[in-house]
C-alpha cells in the first residue's frame, strides 16, 4: 500500500448515526512521496543526535523526569487540565485545592509513563502493555468509571453532546478487538520498505481513529510514540515528548488527524508529524546544553563554599528532580539535620540559585528557577 493511495475507512450506517470504520494497517506499505522522505531525513537525522547527545549527559535520569513532568502537564492540557510544570513539581499539599484533580492526572501521566517503560523491559509493545498504563492513567481522576485498563464495549464519540450532534464517531464497539489486534500486528511487523518513523506516524494516526477507549485516548496514543521509540531502539532514553508541539499546534493537530479520514490524506498527517518529530528533537537538544551550561554556572558558584562543596552538590543533584521544594523534603532526601539543612538552604538563595517564593519565616518554599525556566 502506498503512502498516497491510502484509504483512511468509511462510513458505516448505525441506527441513528454512521461510525467510521478505518481500514486496517498491517500490510506491506511504499513511500511515495518526495515531500514526506525529504521531512523523514530531517527528522531521522535530529533525532539520532538528540540519541546520542542523551547518552553523553551524566546523571541524565534526573533531567529525564523533568521532560515526563512537561510531557504530562502538556499532555493533560491538551485534554483540558490546567496544571502547570510549576505546579506539577510541587507537593499536592502546596496544590490549590481547586486544581488539585487536575494535579493528579498530570501525576498518574507521570506515573503512567515511568511504569510503561519499565514494562518495556519485560514485556512488548503491545495492547497488554496499553491497557496496563491506561489503567494507572485513568486512576482516581475523570474518568476513573470508564472501564480504565479496557477496551470500550459501547460506542463513544468526539465533540459535540451525544452520537447526534458528535463531530466524529470511532468505529463501532464490535470491531475494537478486530482493529486493536491488527495494530498489535503492525507494531510489530518487520515490514521492510517502512521506516520506523513513518509507522509511528500512521499508528499513532490509527490509534486516535479507533479510539478504543471510553476515556484518555489523546493520552494514551501521545504515550504511544514515546514508546514505540524506545522500544524499537530509537532511543535509548525516552528522551522525546510531542506534546508539547501538538499543544502548540493543536488545531493543526486535529486538523491534521481529521484530513486522514475525511479525504484519505494521510501525506499531509504524516508532514505535520515529521515536522514535530524534527522540532521537537530540536528544542530538546538545545535543552540538553542549556543544562549542561547551567551546570557548569552552578559547580563555578558553590566553589565558594568549600568545605560545603560536597553537601552542595548532593543539593543540587536532588534539585534537578525536585526544583520546587522545602526544607523538610530536603533534609530528608539528603539526611541531613534541619539546622544544616537551613544553612545551605541559605546558601543557596545567597547564591542565587534558589528563590524564597512565600516570604514566610517558617513553611518556606523554594524554587530552582533558572532550571525550572528550561521547561516551561
């Protein structure tokens, strides 16, 4: 099947509504499009540096979660949650009450993330492994009565207030283990003449039109191409977020999506989706240095301390996974007393590389605001 010749599905009539019914995806596929290859070079080639500069960066685990952090504040906007990478990173307790739902589905994205790629050590790519991680997702928040960790077993839909009036209708409940089987099949089908970011385009495209479940399928199929990345090897460290270009974009990207199936065009999905994998390769590498050079501005700062240059760095290193934090949580996470614990804490506001954000004398807050700055 060629790139250009796809045909998205149909129309299927219902009593009362048509859903559509896409066509299935594990078949030999042809890339036929200059425009798409040429995009496919460029995304191939950010990408592969963002591998490699990923591995050159010590402790790179701590910056990891910073990027899951982002991806689920992102992520979750895109669904309609609020929640910022300020808000993300703090305490729930810290967490205006109001928005503390929304807190918690960036945190089970978090959650969600970490254990997938966790799974991946010992488990495949598969609807076992999806059905795990929407389980963890849909815990506890909006939507936690919709069958988390299933596939649907009614008909759902996108827009609109009921089948009548819904701006898209995925296909029918009959079909989901049919169409969810073939993906599977597709995930890991050794087809030669497909390169692998041009099958994580059409299965994250695929993904969205089944819609398999009842709640959390943006969520779900945006965590899919972060895994199917390092699954496949692509990455070694799941380094690479789209959320946050799809926010950005987000009427392109469901314009993007709608145009798969409204008039077969899956080139223009798969340009949109390149252009994303590049940007954001881009952006993330950039990020990477930026840290590096922060560290570097830092280590020149606490060699005035002396003999606290040790307890300083351990600070720091706990700062780069939790940049918003009190002096309780630091003195736990270093082991140290409150007293010395208050002293570096000064230190470091002294230095100005923490900030005071509540202006008490006790319950103080404090902020690693330039680092923080490079994932906003």
């Amino acid at each position: 099947m060629s790139i250009s010749s796809f045909k998205s599905g149909k129309l299927i009539q219902r009593i009362q509504y048509q859903s559509f019914e896409p066509t299935l995806i594990d078949k030999d596929w042809h890339l036929d499009n200059d425009a798409v290859a040429l995009l496919l070079s460029q995304a191939d080639q950010k990408l592969g540096e963002l591998n490699a500069f990923s591995q050159l960066i010590p402790d790179v685990d701590f910056f990891i979660k910073m990027h899951v952090l982002k991806e689920g504040t992102k992520s979750s906007r895109i669904e309609g949650t609020q929640t910022n990478i300020d808000e993300a990173v703090q305490k729930e307790e810290y967490i205006n009450p109001e928005k503390r739902d929304d807190w918690q589905e960036v945190q089970n994205y978090v959650q969600a993330m970490n254990a997938a790629i966790n799974e991946l050590k010992k488990l495949p790519l598969s609807n076992r492994l999806l059905k795990n991680t929407h389980k963890i997702i849909l815990q506890g928040v909006r939507g936690k009565h919709k069958q988390p960790g299933k596939f649907r077993v009614s008909q759902n839909w996108i827009g609109g207030s009921s089948l009548a009036d819904a701006k898209f209708i995925p296909p029918h409940q009959d079909g989901i283990i049919e169409l969810m089987s073939d993906l599977e099949k597709f995930i890991h089908s050794e087809h030669k003449n497909i390169p692998h970011l041009i099958k994580i385009g059409i299965l994250h495209n695929q993904f969205e039109t089944i819609h398999p479940f009842l709640d959390g399928n943006g969520r779900i199929g945006r965590l899919l191409i972060t895994l199917y990345l390092v699954d496949t090897g692509l990455l070694v460290k799941p380094t690479l977020y789209l959320s946050d270009f799809f926010e950005k974009n987000k009427e392109h990207y469901y314009d993007n999506l709608t145009i798969v199936r409204s008039k077969n065009n899956l080139v223009q999905w798969l340009k949109f989706f390149l252009e994303g994998i590049r940007v954001t390769a881009e952006s993330s590498i950039q990020t990477f240095k930026d840290i590096i050079a922060l560290r570097a501005s830092l280590e020149t700062k606490i060699i005035t301390l002396g003999k606290k240059q040790m307890l300083a760095r351990n600070m720091l290193q706990y700062l780069y996974s939790q940049p918003i934090t009190d002096m309780q949580s630091i003195a736990s996470a270093l082991n140290t007393s409150i007293p010395t614990t208050s002293r570096i804490l000064n230190d470091f506001v002294r230095l100005e590389i923490l900030i005071e954000l509540t202006g008490f004398k006790r319950n103080r807050v404090f902020a690693f605001e330039r680092y923080l700055k490079l994932f906003r």
